[in-house]
C-alpha cells in the first residue's frame, strides 16, 4: 500500500516540470522577469498530479497537488495563488461532485487565507526562515486536509487512518523541503552567475577607465584654464560669452564622466569609518536643496533616528547624491516630491529614496545598473553604475521598484555598526 516507489512516482510529476522550467525559462530574462510564467508551470503540475493520482487502497486518493499550489503563491504571487486554487476547485468538481470535492474547497480555502498573511515577508527573509515557513504552510494545508477527511468522510477505513495520515504528512513535508532547496538553488546559481557577468562588464570598464581616463583629464585641464582666461576678456559679445559658457558646461559633464570611470577602476572601497546615516542624509539634502527648487521639486527627510553604518563619508554622499539627482531629473511635471525614508531590519538599515516621477519599466529596471545603460537623454549610465558598486562594496544592496507614470522607489539595504 505505501510504499516508496508510490512516493517516488508522485514527487516525480511535481519536479520535472519544475526542472524543465529552471532548466530553460528561467534562464531567459523574459521569463526570469515576469513571475506568472513560473506560475503558470505550478498550474500545469498541478494537472499532471491530479491527473495522475496515486490509490494508495480502495478509495483512497493520494496526490502532491498541494506542493506547486503552495509555489505558485510564495514564488510566483498572490493572483498567481489564487489561479491555482480556482484550478484546483475547478478541477476536482469536474473529476467529481463528492465528498472530496468539500474536502478540496475547506482545505485550500482555510489554508489559502493563512499563506496570504506570511506572503508579503517571504521573500524578504533568509533561505532558512524562507524553507521553515514553507514547511509550516504545508503542515496547515495537510491538516486542513485531514480534518475535511475526519469531517466530511464517514466511509473511511479507520485502521488505515493513522499509517494513511502519517504517510500524507511526511511525504508533503520531505517534498516541499526538496523542491524549495532546489529552486533557492537554482535561483542563487543564477544570481550569481549573473553577478559573475556584472563583475566582468565592470572589471572592463574598469581597465579602460584605469588606462585613458588620467590621459583625458590633463588636456581637459589645461583647455579649461584657457577657456577661464579667454571669459575674462572685457571684448567678448553676448554670443561669445555664451559659446564659451556651453563650452565650460560640456567640460564639466566631460570631467565627471571621466571622475565616474575612475570610480569604476577602483576595485573596493576604501577609508571606511563610522557613519551616522541621519547626518549624512541631512548634509545631502542640504547640498541638493537648490538643485530641486531649480526644478520646481520638494525634498522630503523623514529620517529622525541615527544609524550608524561602516562607509566611506565621501562615496555614500556620492550615491544618495547621484539618487536624489536621479528622481529629480525624472520628474517632468511641477510639483514633484522626492521623499527619503529609514528603517531598521533587523541587522540592517533599509533607506528608501522614492520619486513620484515617470517611473521605468520592467526592461528598464532590470538593466538599471549595467555598463552605458541609462533612461536618460544625455546620461551615460555611469553614475548609477558607480552607486551600485560602492553600495556592493559595502556588503548591502540596492532593489528598484517603478512604474510608469506613477514614480520609483530605490531601496538601499546596508549593514549596521554597533
């Protein structure tokens, strides 16, 4: 009746889906971008397990039904979840109007509500705090189960109960520990690797930077004191001064491109020192006052508590400069907001800088970051590039989320100091 092989068959329907789509999908950023197409692989297992059950003895169903019900939810979403939980009903009522059917709808029902009040913080937490919740939101669904049997199944074999029971819930549990540690590896595999193509995008950057930027700079400078005498001359027509003012102008942005490649080549960050991030916000929002009122747009610092992180003073000041820069500058209309948030989780403090902006598309944020990739007219994608690396360099990270018309939020997650 249970036996190993039973299990074996059952796990196999759930996983080969699953590999087929971290195999291919999940490697195509189409995919990798857009969670539903995960959700729907959860629904077509949920098919092939239903399709396929297991009688375990007269009567008695068994399938793994619940394990890519329970994925589409913490992996793909709450709409997703919700698709394959109207399968599932829509299913089993056409396989019969019985009994099982009641036992389908209380179980994934009742069980459907508890995984919507941890959905929001899964994917926030850690790898072992992710497989622990996990295992409890199939434990709930598998007793929900076996309630609705206890309830609703008067006819069942009560000396098969308890091996029948224990056998259903070990198997989900070993299953979803399984199929979790797969895809979380699967899913770091591929984060890493795509770090592994970031780092070497910068390391060329880089080298270019290290071997033609100081070349650049030395007849920049000397063009720049020529430009600064030939101001001076009282002659000069209002056309002239002009011509000369844009030509200082286009220096300057040359000069800080040149300064952002350089950041580029240096390989960590250095002079690190104790910093209270409050302190810092506030010296930048200072600096950066003029600049948005230039453009009709309010900052707002809601930061009122010190925490104290490990930086470089001068590269933090570059990145929230280069952020706030950023949200102003994709403000089209009067009137714009950029507001700037702090809090703590647990070990780290999370800033949040949003805009109420255009905003960037899904193609957009996900190439946000890489080498000249910019949504701006004359930027050159090195500033956010620079902002990224020094946030790396110090052990945090940097998550985007927009949408157009509607404003971007960048969220910069940074180790606390004692």
């Amino acid at each position: 009746m249970f036996t190993f092989d039973n299990y074996l068959f059952a796990l196999l329907l759930v996983l080969v889906p699953l590999f087929i789509y971290y195999s291919y999908f999940y490697k195509k950023d189409t995919y990798r971008q857009q969670p539903w197409y995960f959700g729907l692989f959860c629904c077509v297992t949920i098919v092939i397990s239903m399709s396929y059950p297991l009688e375990l003895s007269s009567g008695h169903i068994y399938d793994l039904r619940t394990i890519p019900w329970l994925l589409a939810f913490l992996y793909a979403g709450l709409r997703m979840g919700i698709v394959a939980t109207l399968l599932i009903l829509v299913y089993r009522f056409f396989i019969g109007f019985d009994d099982g059917f009641f036992i389908t709808l209380f179980a994934y029902v009742s069980s459907g509500f508890c995984i919507y009040l941890y959905l929001n913080k899964y994917r926030e937490t850690s790898f072992k705090q992710r497989l622990y919740t996990s295992l409890t939101l199939t434990f709930i669904n598998v007793l929900f189960v076996i309630i609705g049997i206890l309830y609703f199944l008067e006819n069942f074999n009560q000396t098969l109960l308890p091996s029948f029971f224990a056998y259903f819930i070990i198997s989900h549990l070993v299953t979803i520990a399984i199929v979790v540690y797969i895809i979380e590896t699967l899913q770091e595999k591929e984060k890493n690797s795509l770090k592994l193509q970031q780092a070497e995008k910068l390391k060329i950057v880089g080298e270019m930077a290290a071997s033609v930027a100081h070349e650049i700079r030395n007849p920049l400078t000397v063009v720049k004191g020529f430009i600064q005498i030939f101001k001076s001359d009282q002659n000069l027509t209002t056309k002239q001064v002009s011509s000369i003012e844009l030509i200082q102008s286009e220096l300057l942005r040359a000069e800080k491109i040149i300064n952002d490649y350089l950041s580029l080549a240096k390989s960590e960050t250095t002079d690190l020192e104790l910093v209270d991030l409050k302190d810092s916000i506030i010296n930048v929002v200072q600096i950066m006052d003029s600049y948005a009122l230039l453009h009709g747009t309010t900052i707002k610092n809601n930061i009122d508590t010190s925490f104290f992180i490990s930086a470089n003073r001068n590269e933090l000041s570059q990145v929230f400069i280069n952020l706030i820069k950023n949200g102003i500058e994709a403000i089209e209309e009067k009137n714009g907001v950029i507001t700037i948030d702090a809090q703590q989780i647990r070990n780290h403090v999370e800033v949040k800088i949003s805009d109420n902006g255009k905003g960037m598309s899904e193609e957009d944020m996900h190439r946000l970051g890489s080498p000249f990739y910019t949504t701006k007219h004359q930027g050159t994608g090195l500033g956010t590039m620079v902002c990224f690396k020094i946030i790396e360099n110090l052990n945090g990270k940097i998550e985007v989320r927009s949408k157009v018309q509607e404003g971007t939020t960048f969220l910069i997650s940074l180790p606390l100091k004692e």
